[in-house]
C-alpha cells in the first residue's frame, strides 16, 4: 500500500485515498501488535525493563499524530464517494 501510494505521489496522480488506506491500515496493525506484546508480557509489558512499553506510546502517535483513524476513514470515504 505504502509502494503504491508513494508510486502515486511521485508520477504526480491522485494519491490521498491510496496514502490514507496505508497509514490507517500501518498505525492498526502496529497498535495491534503492541497490545499483543503486552499481553504477552503481562504487567511486566507496562514496566521499563521491556521496550514495548515505548512501542505502545510511540505507536500510540501514529494513530492520533498526522491524523486520526477516525479522519482516514473520512477521507478514504470521501475519496470512494461515500457519505461522510
């Protein structure tokens, strides 16, 4: 997905809908991996001996930095035609 938009960006084609479906989709599935983690990990996955505690944070971000999933959604949406 993430080819495919940058592909798009860079022969100068529409490309908002391809980038948004990629970056929803990759802030997800980090954010489903972490909670993973730290379900493997127990309580130790909140403590600092673990790195997937800054994951979480970081990944986190990617869901509520740049936009949210919630806006993604809409754009991806509107960009389908759909109503908003």
């Amino acid at each position: 997905m993430i080819w495919r938009a940058a592909d798009l960006k860079e022969k100068e084609k529409e490309h908002k809908r391809q980038a948004s479906m990629a970056k929803l989709y990759a802030s997800e599935a980090a954010m489903r991996a972490c909670r993973e983690a730290i379900q493997v990990l127990g309580g130790n996955g909140y403590t600092l001996d673990y790195p997937v505690q800054r994951y979480y944070r970081d990944v986190k971000l990617c869901e509520i930095g740049e936009g949210t999933s919630e806006i993604q959604r809409m754009i991806i949406a509107r960009e389908l035609g759909l109503p908003t």
